[in-house]
C-alpha cells in the first residue's frame, strides 16, 4: 500500500489544498493526518489562509482514504464536522514486521515512549520538526508539518511505500529516505 503521512494542518485551506494535490499526485492510496487539523492552537500564528471550514469541506471529499489520529487541538466539536474518526489517540499499523504505533506526539514521543519492543517505529507530528533517528532500540519518525514548520524545515509529508519512507516538501522534492529492512 502507498500511504502519505501527513500532520498539523492547522486550519490552513492553502496548505490543505497543496497537501491534497501532493496526495493526487503521489497516487497514494491512504492519507494518514497525524491530527491538528482545523484550529491554529493558542501558540500558533494563524497559518497562511486560515479557514477551517474550507479544510472540513475539502477533506471530507475523500473520507474513505483518510485515517487519522487526535492531536492536542483536536476536540469532539471538530469530530461532529468531519466525516471521518478523528478522536483516537493512535493507531498501530505494521510494516516488515514492525509496530508502527502513530499519535499525534502530546502524550506519546521521545521523552515518554508508548509500550514498543525492538525495532518497533514511533510515528508522531505534534513538533514541527520533521525526524528520522533511532531512540534505544526503535525508531522516531516525524512527518514535520503541513502548514506551520519550525527550525527551518519545510512544509512537507511523507510517502511510505514498500518499508521505505521518503520525506518530501509540498512541490513533491523528496529531502530524505530512510529505508527500514531485516
């Protein structure tokens, strides 16, 4: 399966609708959103067109391929626009044998892993930052964000297909792979 990873919309219309034509173009089958989708959060400048209720419309044309997890700016409110569950807390999917257990990254990440064995992926958005590295025996991945990066990163996402993730800007440049095999 090609599945896209993507977090911290934020509200953002322009990024969302930038996010949505990666995603066609990529011919993913699945959009993973790492939560944080309609609002900005209290620490956040408001994202370059900010309006969430064009976010609502143009995600809930592809309800079918989006899987999602909660993210901190996330309540029961946003759930009763979107058409898709959106209030989890993670998922855990598999990949060449491995957990990949994906939140949002508030209540699970680097400093206070979830329960994992050996080689097992931690996915989360939540800082910003895009992130490949290994933490004790796993692995931390982040996608970065789609509307509000931090340190100089860009707006991006990632693809994962066939175990291998690649990190890429808005424009489809991939910036970073990392090929996860036994």
């Amino acid at each position: 399966m090609k599945l896209m990873i993507a977090s911290d919309i934020h509200g953002s219309a322009y990024y969302c609708r930038k996010l949505l034509e990666a995603f066609k173009r990529e011919g993913a089958e699945k959009l993973l959103l790492l939560g944080d989708i309609l609002y900005h959060g209290p620490r956040n400048d408001l994202p370059r067109e900010y309006a969430p209720k064009s976010v609502i419309e143009m995600l809930n044309k592809y309800k079918e391929r989006i899987l999602c997890v909660r993210g901190n700016c996330d309540t029961e409110v946003d759930q009763m626009v979107l058409e898709f569950p959106i209030m989890a807390d993670y998922c855990i999917f598999y990949i060449n044998g491995r957990a990949v257990y994906a939140t949002h990254g508030h209540i699970y990440n680097k400093a206070n892993m979830p329960p994992l064995t050996k080689d097992d992926i931690l996915l989360h958005g939540h800082t910003h930052i895009p992130a490949w590295e290994k933490v004790g025996e796993n692995y931390y991945i982040n996608p970065g964000s789609v509307s509000i990066p931090k340190n100089d990163s860009p707006h991006s996402y990632i693809m994962l297909e066939n175990g291998e993730f690649v990190w890429k800007n808005l424009d489809g440049e991939s910036y970073h792979r990392l090929a996860l095999c036994y």
